[in-house]
C-alpha cells in the first residue's frame, strides 16, 4: 500500500490512521465532526497524498487526449482544467479525473486508486502517436473552508481571483502552485508541490539511467521535506488539520460521488448527472456514440440524487418496492443528527420530496448539495 508523502510526519501527532482511495493517510486528528466544521466554518488543511498525477507530453499529446476522455482538452486555456470521464468503447465509466493544460504536457489528476487502471487504458491506445505517460511524482496539500483565502494569505500565497480549475504560480518564498477547486467544490484549494529545491532533470534518457541511487533518494527526501514544511506553515497560519473521515463526510454534503463507491464501471455517465464532465460539441471520443445516443434519445433510466433518512442508515445496496428495483444507496452518512446518503433512483420516481421504504425506514428524495447545520 503507498503511503503518502506526509504520512510519517502526520503520523507522529498521535492521529488515526487508515487508508484513503487507494494510500496510507491520516483518518483522523481528533474526531470527524469538528474537523468537518473547520471545512465548512473555517479552514481545515489535508493531506492530498491519495491523489495521483500523470503527466502526457509528446506532439500529439492535446489531439490524442482529447479523443480518450469525454471532455474538451484540446482548447483548454494554459493553466486551466475540466473533469473528464474514461470510457469504454459501450460507454461505461472506466474512471474519473481532471485534465489540466500544463504549457508543455497535460497533467491528470486521479484517485490512486484508479491510477493503475488510467496507465493501463491509455497506454493501450497510444499507437502511431508522439504521445508519452508517466505518472508525477508532485506531492499536493489541501484547504478547504470559507476562511481557506485568508489562511494562505497569512502563508505568503494570494488566491485572490483565482477562477475555478485554475493554477497560478504563487512564486517566492514557497515556489508552490496554487489550485482552486471546481464550482462543486466549495472553498476547497490545492498547493502543489515546491519546486525550489528540486533537482535539475536531466536532458536525455541516457543521462536519468546513470542516475545513481543514493541522488534518487534525496531527491525524493527533499521532496517530503518541503512538503512537510509546507504543512507546518499552513497549521500556523490558522489551518486545523483534517483527516479523510472528515473529508468523506464533507464530499457527501456536497453530493460529490466518489468512483469506485458512487460511480462504477457499469455505470453510464449520463445517469451520474456530472454533466460538466460531457462536452457535446468536441467531436469522437472513445465511449461517445452511447453517450450521444442517450442525449439524443433520452434512454437513461436512472439518475443520481440524495437521501434522507427517517429513522436508520440503511446499507448500501439496491431496494425494490413491489418486487421492481427502484433505486441504489452507494453512500450514506449521520452528520449532526441527520442521516443522508448518495445513490440512484428511477428518473421518472426520483423527484425531491419522493418516498420510499428501505428497509424499514422511510427513504426522502432530496436535492443536493444537502443543506445541514454542522
């Protein structure tokens, strides 16, 4: 299991450890709930080790890319980004990601998890093309909350400004880039990794082979350094750490789903209603005739939607009423005293304020994000 650049400076401050999509994180620095409340009222600050980049250079790196993922990466403005699905050839969803227009290579950013069957995916339609992958080393810290621009400013990194998928250098003294998270996302920033005291690469590949492991080795223990530096300044600034759970309680409040829990590879894109995911006007991509033949048939069958549950959280897993499936629970959570979920629900039953009967609790339809006092 891959621990994260952070994790063995986290680890030392007594903090609940676990696993989070796919690397070894901190779970929990005290408990879930206050550190939700700092990334809904204040600033809480995360480790994004579990992140995983992949870095696609080559001359026909936009033109290729641009026909393996549903949206339009080709005309993506420098230093901007989209949210992007991976289909299969019958259109079901291999996995998600955000594509950033880096000047020289575009960048993907993925769950670790998902990073072994992206590689995989794509390799195998890189053909006659000038197209390379290699996955980034580039480690990421995250804040979220509404106090989260004030935090960096007291760090030395101005957001002001800053649009939504955007990176802007932040420059002297931290040499780190700065992120802001997509419109459904909140609040939420990414700094990517320093870059001041990285090693010169090297030219040639003949030059990377010679390399000898001892210089491998401080690099990468550079890298952590900075890293951890950087941890350090934003805790002081007035960052409360915030583990995965918190995190995971959040992205259910903001009706976020997460592949490989909400979105699988059965699922169409369409019935995930991640619309800003599709682009319709881009031209062929892998997976786009059923994507497009659903839009212009209106076929889709189920939809993605919020729970609320009356008396108990129900298990994830599909429910029927009157023997027909109605629906699919893929999340669910209590966040002060209220017990949601995430799921799927048949389009023509799914309107907010429709019931159903899950296993003995009542089941309420609800538009997401979901409105909760924390």
């Amino acid at each position: 299991m891959t621990q994260t650049a952070l994790y063995q400076r986290l680890a030392l401050v007594d903090a609940h450890l676990g696993v989070y999509n796919g690397a070894e994180t901190v779970a929990a620095f005290t408990d879930s709930m206050s550190e939700l409340r700092a990334l809904v009222s204040g600033c809480g600050v995360f480790d994004l080790g579990w992140r995983a980049r992949i870095l696609v250079t080559g001359e026909d790196r936009a033109r290729w890319l641009n026909g393996m993922v549903t949206n339009n990466v080709k005309d993506l403005p420098p230093h901007r980004g989209n949210y992007n699905f991976l289909l299969s050839p019958q259109g079901r969803t291999l996995a998600d990601m955000y594509i950033y227009n880096a000047g020289d290579a575009l960048l993907l950013d993925t769950d670790h998890s998902q990073l072994e069957k992206v590689m995989k995916t794509l390799e195998h339609f890189i053909i006659m093309d000038d197209v390379e992958l290699k996955e980034s080393s580039l480690n990421a810290i995250g804040l979220c909350g509404p106090k989260a621009v004030q935090v960096l400013a007291a760090a030395g990194m101005d957001a002001s400004g800053l649009q939504p998928l955007e990176i802007r250098d932040v420059g002297d003294p931290t040499h780190a880039s700065l992120l802001r998270g997509p419109e459904q996302k909140p609040n939420w920033y990414e700094i990517w990794e320093l870059q001041g005291r990285q090693q010169q690469q090297p030219q040639h590949p003949q030059e990377a082979q010679h390399l000898s492991t001892t210089e491998r080795t401080k690099e990468h223990g550079e890298k952590r350094a900075e890293i951890k530096e950087l941890w350090d300044r934003l805790v002081k600034a007035g960052a409360q750490p915030v583990g995965s759970d918190a995190l995971e309680l959040w992205r259910i409040m903001q009706g976020i789903p997460r592949y490989g829990q909400d979105i699988r590879e059965r699922d169409l894109p369409p019935e995930t209603e991640q619309n800003q995911a599709l682009n319709f006007t881009k031209g062929c991509y892998v997976g786009q005739e059923i994507v497009e033949r659903i839009r212009s048939r209106g076929q889709v069958h189920r939809k993605f939607t919020g729970f609320e549950f009356q008396d108990s959280l129900p298990q994830p897993g599909k429910f029927e009423e009157q023997g027909r499936v109605m629906g699919e629970i893929t999340s669910v959570a209590e966040i002060s005293g209220k017990k949601v979920g995430l799921g799927y629900v048949r389009r023509e039953t799914g309107v907010p304020g429709a019931k159903f009967n899950i296993g003995g609790t009542v089941a309420t339809i609800m538009n997401l994000p979901f409105e909760i006092n924390t």
